[in-house]
C-alpha cells in the first residue's frame, strides 16, 4: 500500500474519520477478482466476502460496480451467500452492472436492466468479419446480453491484436449506435448512457453520502474516478484507489493510494475497517 503523496495521507485520515457516511465501490475483475485468461473462470479473492463483511460494519454502503452482467458477478463472487451476512448484519450489499445498466441488490435478489440495445445484433453479424480482416479469429468473444467484450489475452501478440482491433471495432461500434470501451486485452461494445461516474453520482446522492472512495484498475474506472474528483471539488471527504499491474497504469496518476491487485486491495479494505473502527 503506496500513498502517492502527503495529501493523500492526510484524505485518507479525513475518510476515516467519517467512515460510517461513507461509501465504497469497488470493479470486480483486477479489483476483487484477480484476472485470468477466461474471464468466465474468474472468482472473487478468497479473503474478499470476509473483508467485505468486515467493511460493511463501518460504512455506509459496499456497492460493486462492473462492466460484467449483474448475475454473472453475483455468481462468481458467490455474493447471494455474502449478502445474506450482509442482511443478517442490517446492511445491503449492491451490484451495478453492465456500467450501471443493471443492478441487484441483496435485499431483492433480482437484477433490473434494459433490454439489449437494437445495434448490439447488427455489431454481432458484422463482427466475425473483423476478426478475420485483423487476423484475430480466435479471439474470446464473450456475450453480456447488454454488450459483447472482444478479448485478445489468448491471442499469440495479445498487444498487437487489441492495437489492431481498436480502431477497427470502434468505427464498427460507431456505425451500429454503439460504444467502444477498451481495458486490459479486451474491447467491450455495448449501448452508450450509464457509466460508472452515473453510478457514483446516484450513490452519492441516494445514500446521503459523507465521504466515498471508489477502488478500480482500468480504463473502464476513469469515469468513476472523475465523478469522485467531481465530489471532492465540493468538499466531500474521498479517496481513489488504484490496483495496479503491468498491463494498465492510467488510473495511477489520479490515485490517492496505489496498491498491489486484488491481495492489496483487501489488504487496504481491512486496515480501513481497522482504522474506522478504531476512530
């Protein structure tokens, strides 16, 4: 666990302190979950529901936020079981997904979403198409219902393959009414509207917000991390963290703390229980 700066410190202290009207969201994938090659193989970290409860006891609100469908977040966290410790607790355990087009909670169990946009079927015909032309047919497609991820990671020039792809499945994405969110190997189409700044704006405005802190790893994080700079702006105790790798550093410069994957991040999470309890 790395502070970026004296400043940082010192924000980190003053969320602390008002921990209990805080809110904490968190990315799953590379925050909660470490990434693997088979992004349907992926699990939480097995510290993570324990931290999490942990967590729960001290603030406001524990809200992860994902670009994955709702469902299959709950599923792979195992979060049906976690959220019945948070209502045992009188907590609320919540999931946006789909970039905060869907969202379960542990109090109704259900996902609420849109229906998949019009484009998203026309992008699909068009799509084998320019995996051929960029030599990247055996790429994973991964189908969300909401959107579709093209992931380059299994690929022999992961790097290459996701540079060729960009711009090609951008101009695609364009035609079709949708948007081209890049990460970490992969390229995600889906519906442009919500995205996670929407959602740390609404949590901050419905939970009464005191103070929040938002972790993630990447590209899709960053406007995430504007909404929370947007909130510190007027005046509201924050704090942005970054689970860093090799692979993604554009969400360094904006951190207040950098930590070291999924193991750092529930490391940091714990010593902020710790310490909020301790206040």
């Amino acid at each position: 666990m790395r502070f970026t700066s004296p400043d940082a410190m010192q924000r980190y202290a003053a969320l602390a302190r008002v921990a209990a009207q805080t809110v904490v969201g968190l990315d799953f994938d590379g925050t909660l979950a470490p990434i693997v090659e088979d992004p349907e193989k992926a699990r939480i970290h097995p510290r993570g529901p324990g931290v999490l409860l942990t967590l729960a006891a001290q603030v406001r609100g524990v809200v992860i936020v994902t670009g994955r469908p709702a469902r299959q977040v709950v599923a792979l966290g195992s979060l049906d079981d976690v959220g019945t410790s948070f209502s045992d607790q009188g907590r609320e355990l919540q999931v946006f997904g789909q970039y905060g087009n869907e969202r379960w909670s542990s109090r109704d169990r259900r996902v609420i979403g849109p229906r998949p946009p019009q484009g998203l079927a026309s992008f699909l015909g068009e799509l084998p198409r320019i995996l051929r032309r960029c030599d990247a047919s055996d790429a994973f497609i991964e189908e969300k219902g909401l959107a579709v991820a093209v992931h380059t990671r299994r690929l022999p020039n992961a790097d290459a393959a996701f540079q060729l792809l960009l711009p090609e499945l951008a101009i695609s994405a364009q035609r079709h009414g949708m948007k081209v969110e890049p990460g970490r190997h992969v390229i995600e189409v889906r519906a442009p509207g919500a995205d996670k700044g929407d959602v740390v704006r609404k949590l901050a405005r419905d939970l009464g917000a005191g103070g929040f802190c938002f972790v993630g790893d990447d590209l899709g994080d960053l406007d995430a991390f504007h909404a929370v700079a947007e909130l510190r702006e007027e005046g509201l105790p924050t704090l942005l963290v970054c689970s860093a790798s090799d692979e993604e550093s554009a969400l360094v410069p904006l951190s207040d703390v950098v930590v070291s994957g999924p193991d750092g991040v529930l490391t940091f999470l714990a010593k902020l229980a710790a310490d909020a309890a301790a206040s």
